[in-house]
C-alpha cells in the first residue's frame, strides 16, 4: 500500500482551512513553530518524529 492511499484506509479528511507543512531540521522547525505561535489565534496543533 503506498503513502497516498492510507488515508483512504483510514477514511482521514482534511477540514477547510488547514494546511500542513512539512520542516526537515531544526533550522526550518524553529522559526517557523514561533512564527506560529504568534500568529496563532485559538490553538497550534504541533507533531513532530524522532
């Protein structure tokens, strides 16, 4: 199964609105998580992997 069906297996749906954006180090993780938190208007939903 590839990447791009298993959200068809899991039946996920993305709500209007959101985006994601993926950050490959901590150069680009840091600026952009404060960059976040200062425009953030209700909540930041933040997911990271080691």
């Amino acid at each position: 199964m590839s990447a791009d069906s298993s959200a068809l297996q899991w039946n996920c749906q993305w709500t209007p609105g959101n985006r994601v954006h993926l950050l490959c180090s901590g150069v680009e993780y840091f600026p952009a998580l404060l960059r976040a938190i200062d425009q953030a208007s209700i909540e930041i939903h933040l997911e990271t992997y080691i």
